[in-house]
C-alpha cells in the first residue's frame, strides 16, 4: 500500500552521540522523503558532534571519533537539514520521544527557529508497540518478511521504517492512510514541548510534569512565582522546553494587555 499524502512527509533516523535530548549530539542523519505524487528523494549526512563520541555508543552505531573529524557540523548542515523538512510532515521509529527532539534542540542551537506547527508526526513504533510490542529488526522481519541489514546505521533504520509503515497500512485496515489520522494514533499524551516537561491537562491548559509543580498549571506558576521561569531558562533544560516556556509566558502577557 503507498501512502495517501496532502503533502510531503519526511520519514528520518539519526545516530548520536547518547540518548540525553539536551546534551547529545547528531553524528548521522538520513532523510527519506516521499510527496503526495510518488516521487522520492533521499539524503544521508555524516556529521561532526564536535564532542567525543562514547565507546559504548560507537559500539551500536559504529562511528568513530575518527569517522566524522572531518565532517561538517550540524551548525553547517542545518539549512540543508531544515529546507529539506520544512514543507513536510515527519515520520520515524520512537521519533515522538528522542529524534524528533534532539533534532529540536540541534536545530535551534544552530539558530533555526523549528517547531511542529502546522505539521504533524508519525511514529511508526508507536503503530508497532500498540500492535505487536517488538523492536525495529523485529518489526522489519514480521511486517516485511526481511532482515535488517545494518541496524543502527542512519540509512538502514530510515528504509526499514518507511517500509514498515506501508506493511503496517497493509495489515491493519482499521489504520486509516492518512498522516493526521496516523499522528493521532501514534501520539501517546498531548504535549506542549517535545521533552514532554510541559502538557496538557483535561482543559487543554499547560502544567508542568515534573519537580515540586508537577501537575501544577504553568500559568498559575509565572503569576505566583516568576522566579521559577528564570530558573529554567537558567537551568540545564532542552532549548525548545525555554522556547514553549516563553511563549507561554508571553500570551498570559498578552492576554493580561488586551
């Protein structure tokens, strides 16, 4: 089954340095694009963390210090990176949860103003954990009947999981082919910000989910006690979480002049 598309969708994977979506870096990055008219473009770079990469870590994915010193940057790619995504919708495997927002914090580290609006996700192990509860070499073999040559590489896992996703659409009619409808169903809670600090409760407004206001409107914390914003956007906290922050704090603001 091909894909119904309204307009393009990304389908990408990256290789990092660790699993922390503030500190790490992207060492790979592969992007598989597909639009609403069955035309296909792909690109895969290599990419200069400009931090070491951890031996445990070079052990998944199997890039070295070495491999990428001589690489470009993400702060030299990210125009490249954003002109490629910037129409499209973005689908992955647990991209929801780490490359979506590790993408998040490179991207706006390299001054480019990402965010989710007028976008929506797609994330392919969501449909597989809600399904059949396995992992991508285990998906790819039960959906597509293939083994996964070269798991952990950017390029492999980014194939494997657009693949995935058309077998997926095969196998359960119930899945309607349709990125909205897919986003939905691969959305595990609404959230405001990528690292998921900030969500939404039952009316729709934004509370904290995390530390001493956990569960605490945000907008009630900026009138009650203000210092806490300067605190976070002090703090160690993913640039998009002090993005979302702002914005918050700027519509109350807003709200409170009109």
């Amino acid at each position: 089954m091909e894909l119904k598309l309204n307009k393009p969708i990304c389908f990408f994977d990256l290789e990092t340095t660790g699993i922390d979506i503030g500190k790490d870096r992207i060492v790979e990055i592969s992007i598989f694009k597909v639009f609403p008219n069955g035309n296909k473009e792909s690109k895969t770079w290599l990419v200069n963390p400009t931090i070491p990469i951890p031996p445990q870590t070079t052990a998944v994915h199997g890039i070295t210090d070495e491999k990428v010193a001589n690489e470009p940057t993400f702060n030299e790619l990210a125009t490249q990176v954003y002109n490629m995504i910037k129409d499209s919708d973005l689908a992955g495997f647990n991209s929801d949860r780490f490359d979506i927002p590790l993408l998040a914090e490179e991207m706006l580290r390299a001054g480019v103003d990402f965010d989710m609006k007028n976008r929506v996700s797609v994330d392919v192990q969501t449909v597989f954990h809600k399904m059949e509860e396995r992992t991508l070499s285990a998906a790819h073999k039960f959906y597509c009947g293939k083994t996964l040559e070269n798991a952990h590489s950017a390029e492999a896992d980014t194939m494997a999981t657009y693949e995935i996703l058309k077998a997926q659409l095969d196998r359960y009619p119930e899945l309607e082919n349709d990125m909205k409808s897919l986003s939905e169903f691969t959305t595990r809670k609404k959230i405001a910000d990528f690292a998921g600090m900030i969500a939404f409760d039952k009316d729709n407004e934004e509370i904290f989910t995390f530390g001493k206001h956990k569960g605490v409107k945000v907008g009630k914390i900026l009138e009650t006690e203000p210092g806490y914003f300067s605190w976070i956007q002090n703090a160690d906290f993913p640039l998009y979480t002090k993005k979302v922050l702002t914005a918050i704090k700027l519509r109350k603001l807003n709200n409170k002049l009109s």
